[in-house]
C-alpha cells in the first residue's frame, strides 16, 4: 500500500483557510484533517475533538517534552501554543490517506524542514482587503485586530516558501484551486500502477 | 506580465488523450493548445490548421532544417513526422497563455531536455484494456494494431519520466485530474501578487 501525502496548509487569519477546508473536505475521499492540540480555550461553536483538541499548558508541555511521540510541529500563536500530534499523523499517513495539517508559519517551516510535505499558502488579494474582512467578522477588539493584522503581515511575508500560493479573491475559485492541488499531487510519479513494463530505449 | 507555462502530454493511442484534452479544453481558459505540424495525411473529419497542420515531406524537412525557427521538437511516429512550431509555441507563452503540447514521448524528451515544461502522461489502465480499446475502434488491420500495441509498450515505460500521471480509468475522472493539474501548476510559487510585504523573520 502507498503512504499518504502530508499536505499543510498556512494563511493568515481572516484569509478565509477554514471555509475554503471545510469545502473541499466534503468534497474530496481519502483526506483526513488532523485535529491540532491547543491550550487556547474553546470559540463559541467550536468542539473538543473536532476542532481542536483542547489541553491544559500543563499536558501540552507534557506531550511537548516527549520527543519523538509528541508534536511533529508546534508554536505560539497570540500567546497560545498550537501543536499536530506525530503519532496521529503518522497512523493516517501509513493506513494511506491524505493527511492536511492546518498550520501557521512557524509550525509549517519546522514540518517543512523535517519531512517532505506539499506546503499551500492561502493568502488574501491584499493587505487592505485582510483588514476589511478582519473588521467585518468583528470578533476582536481594535488592539488584537492591530496584532492579527501586523501577524499576517509577517505570514505574508513568508508566502515564498510555500510549495502553492492560492488568491483567496473569489471564494469558490480558491476552494476550486486547493481541491486541484490535492487532486494534483496525487498524479505525481509516486504511484506507478502494477504491471507496467520496464523501461525501454526508444 | 507573467509568461504562460509549458505542458507537455503524452499518451499511447487508444489511451484517451484526445478526449481528455477535447473537453478541459473547453473548460479552461487561457489555455492553448499548440497544432503540429505533420506529414500524414489527414484522416476524415480532421480539418488542415486545427488538428494539424497538414505539410509534405519537403516542407517538413524544410521547417526542420531552419533551426532556432524550426522544430521546437520532432519526431517520427509509425512512418510519419511530426513536429512541434518554436515560434507558435512562443507567442502564446509571452503573451500570457499558456500552451499544451500534445506529443509522443521521443518529442516529449526533446522539450524535457531544453526547456522545463510540465510534463503529464495519460495511461490506459493495463495493456489488455488498451488493446480491447483499439480494437472497438477498429481503425487499424492487425498488423498495424500489432505496431501501435508494441509501440504502446515501450511508451508505457517511459511514464516514469513524466511529472504527473493519469490512470484513464473512469473519463470523467480523468478530465477532472488533468484539469486539476494544470489549475494546480498556476498556484505554484512562480506568481507572488504584487505588493507583499519582504520576508520577515519570526
């Protein structure tokens, strides 16, 4: 049986990363999302298990400081610690579906660095359109907006070292464009089918 | 303004190509595909200047001798010639579009080995499903069939070259994974919007 592919996914908040996942997840087999550990406390709607897996500082640094069977990435993000557990990654990855790790800038350069994956950034049509989209969800105060926004700032910045870079300018453009990368990188020359014969000189 | 990217798409005959092709296609734009130049002559429906254009032996020769305007690749293919216009080829990549060479795999290598194009392969799934296609379509005697099958043979083996392959299964899924391809090689890291801040370090 074939290994999965690891896919990870940046952008910055308010880039429109959860909508443009969420479609393409119910649309594509064989993909499997992997919930993140968080010290973060639950959003209003979100759900333990599902959305995160939500610890305490305590049992985070706990699975932190347990090497090789803890995080395949982690980081600070707005003073809470994120990380993706390597153990079940790597039981979806051998069991051969497509794993997406949902990961910000930092999480994915560590990933990126210790392992092969098929690294996407999505990313806003400017700066000014983030702010805009950021005001209208209108969930944070004028201090933590100025902070997401100088964060995504920094995100965009490192837009470069991403395998894709996706517009998110019209939405189901870009859920169109995930679900093509992923669809993609499942015809690269990883999986030559059985029975083919050997190469020959021409 | 950006130039177009390259493809290049191989299939043996009786693999589906012209299907697959005929309708993304009709679904894409600013995707061209590049019309060879060929010396057989033109099986009925097929129309000089659309599906190729159709040259005598002297012009071809004449074509392929100039050069840098020559031939971008040529091969022969069951007794006939075949060859790809430099010039056609260029004109739709500076202005933008991207082109589509539908080639065998000896001109395939040509291009692979002086330009860096995109190259996709499209396969029957087995050698047995594609000598029952072959002969419902039931152009050829058995000799010729017997040529092309051998043909299809080596030319199999040499999918291992290609940076995508496409298992011609189901036709739908097939037009939906080289539509894919091509809308994934527009979000590879060759297009950064306008206006990103410079990288940053976090």
């Amino acid at each position: 049986m074939n290994n999965g592919i690891l896919f990870v996914l940046s952008a910055p908040s308010g880039g429109g990363k959860s909508t443009i996942l969420k479609r393409v997840m119910a649309d594509l087999p064989g993909l499997v999302f992997s919930v993140s550990h968080t010290t973060r406390p639950p959003r209003p709607g979100e759900e333990d298990g599902r959305d995160y897996h939500f610890v305490s500082l305590h049992d985070f640094l706990d699975i932190r400081s347990s090497g090789e069977s803890g995080f395949l990435e982690w980081a600070e993000v707005h003073g809470n610690l994120y990380g993706t557990s390597r153990k079940e990654v790597e039981r979806h990855l051998g069991s051969g579906l497509d794993v997406i790790l949902d990961i910000d800038v930092q999480g994915a350069r560590q990933v990126q660095e210790n392992f092969s994956p098929v690294s996407i950034f999505i990313a806003p049509p400017s700066i000014e359109e983030l702010e805009s989209r950021l005001r209208k969800r209108g969930t944070e105060n004028e201090k933590d907006l100025e902070v997401r926004l100088e964060n995504a700032k920094k995100e965009l910045s490192c837009s470069g070292r991403y395998d894709y870079l996706i517009v998110n300018d019209e939405l189901q453009e870009a859920v169109d464009s995930l679900r093509s990368i992923i669809i993609a990188e499942r015809c690269r020359g990883r999986r030559t089918p059985a029975g083919y014969p050997a190469e020959q000189e021409f």
